[in-house]
C-alpha cells in the first residue's frame, strides 16, 4: 500500500511575520486615536477645568462638575437644545417621506436608464459640502434676487425677507437640510428594497392589489434595519450641524436658527471658555448615545 504523499504547507513570503498584520492596521489606528479618540479625551480633561483661554494667566484649576452643574442650569442650553430637536422633528419626516417615495418609484421594474440616471444624480446633493450648501441656501433665500421669492411671485405673492424673519428662516434651513438629505434616505430605503426576495414580493402581489398592504407586510421588515441606521446617523448629524445654519444665518435672526452646535461654538469661541464648552459637547456625545439605544430597542428589528 502505496503512501500518499502530504502537500507542503505553502511557505509564507520571506517579509512576512507575526506583526505584519498590526502594520497593516497602524494607520488606521492612528488615525482613529488623532480624529476620535484624543480630541474626546482632551475635551473630558478640559469640561472638568476652569478652562477659560481668555484668562491664561489665572490657569486652569480642576473644578470637578462645576461646568456640568452650569450646563445643565443654563436656560439658553435647554432652548437650543429645544430648537434642535425641533429642527430634527420638522426636516425629518419630510426627509423620511421623500425617500421612501423615491426609493419605491425606483425600485418598480422598467425604465432601466431613467433608474440609473436618478441613482447617480442623488449622490450629488450629499456630494456637496456643508459650506457650498450653506452658501447655496443663501442665493436661493436671498430677499431681492433669490429663486424662492421668484417662484413664490409666480403666484402673486411678494417678496418675503426669508432670512430676515424668524419663521422664514427656520424654515430656510429645514428645506436645504431636506434637500440635503433626502437622496440619503432614498438611497437607504432604496438598499433594504433591494434585499426583498422576488419571488416573495411576487406573491404578495399576487396575493393582494394592495402596494400599502405590501409595504407594511412583506417589504417593512427589510426596511427596519437601514431605517434605525438612518435614525442614528442623522441624529448625529443634526447634533452637530453647524456649517450650513453659519454660512446661511449665522444663527439668526437673533436666536431662531441658534442650534445647539453654533451655541456650543458662540460659548468656546466667542466667550472662550473651553471647560463650558466641553461639557456641552460631551452631554451632547450622552445623548446620541441614549437616542441610538432607544432607535435600536423600539426600531430594530432582525429578519428571520
């Protein structure tokens, strides 16, 4: 009876050791400790501080919770947190509408290139930058020669100072936001349409005439999971929008558009106080926290 000879293990290349894969990963380690991890560290450092940078000469003492304690009893912090969650619970649901629509209409069978000609052009708003938009918003909102007030004067209306009163600019904001962002959820929902079994989606259409009953039955549970995705991350982003409401209004007129992100940057760095500031922002790191939990027990859902 004949051996049957054992193939050689194939010999590792001569530069490659144990720590070869580490060297792989350092730059990305590196990178995460410098962006994420250090900045998060000094501001913890900083919000137990007296950290006034405008008064240097009187250092910087530990104050334990003091900056927290101020923080939390500080009226102008609960207003802007406030108009945050307002912000978030106006231009969201239109961002969430929008998406799903668009993402149903592309996800229907037929007009191949039409689909992939809308694909593409709903990468460009999210393509843009907050500055860019920002400063879009302005030229559209502008009183004596932006778009608004031309289509508005299309029907009879008149001009309207959008970023002069406090409603119209609120609502400025809203709608760049919803333009902003409603490609992104169209592209999410568009993603958990895609994971639908056809021949499931098939039989429900055979089974009923009904496109609301085969959206809540068989295509709802394939949405959930980018849906609470979506939740969190623009939780997060509405947290710390602040390029698009500085460039259109700089928070104005007067505290109307005065998020919680440009009050953190008015009290860092037109008061200088850092230690305030940093408590302001890690409270605000709690809540993007607590909120994406909450998105995951309520929303999140696996499928079987």
């Amino acid at each position: 009876m004949t051996d049957v000879p054992v193939p050689k293990p194939p010999r590792a290349h001569p530069g490659y050791g144990r720590l070869t894969p580490l060297w792989f990963l350092l730059p990305a380690v590196v990178a995460l400790f410098a962006i994420g991890i250090y900045p998060t560290l000094f501001a913890l450092v900083t919000s137990l501080r007296q950290y006034n940078i405008a008064r240097v000469r009187d250092g910087f003492p530990f104050v334990g919770l003091a900056n927290y304690a101020t923080v939390l009893t500080d009226p102008t912090f609960w207003q802007t947190l406030g108009r945050t969650g307002a912000f978030f619970c106006v231009a969201l649901p239109f961002e969430i509408a929008f998406g799903l629509g668009i993402a149903l209409l592309l996800h229907r069978p037929g007009l191949d290139f039409l689909r992939a000609l809308t694909r593409v052009s709903l990468v460009i708003p999210l393509a843009t930058t907050y500055a860019v938009v920002g400063l879009l918003g302005r030229l559209i909102f502008n009183r004596d020669f932006g778009v608004a007030n031309s289509l508005i004067g299309l029907f009879g209306f008149p001009a309207f100072d959008w970023l002069g009163d406090v409603n119209g600019a609120f609502a400025a904001i809203c709608i760049m936001d919803v333009w902003q962002w409603t490609p992104f959820c169209a592209l999410i929902f568009l993603s958990g349409l895609s994971m639908v079994p056809v021949e499931i989606e098939e039989a429900a259409q055979l089974e009923t005439g009904s496109r609301w009953a085969l959206l809540t039955h068989v295509q709802l549970p394939y949405l959930l999971p980018g849906f609470t995705a979506m939740l969190i991350l623009r939780s997060a982003d509405v947290l710390k929008l602040f390029d698009v409401v500085f460039t259109m209004t700089r928070g104005g007129p007067g505290a109307a558009t005065e998020l919680i992100s440009i009050y953190i940057q008015r009290v860092g760095f037109r008061v200088f106080d850092l230690g305030v500031a940093s408590a302001q922002a890690l409270l605000l790191l709690v809540i993007t926290i607590v909120l994406a939990r909450v998105y995951i027990r309520f929303f999140y859902r696996e499928i079987e």
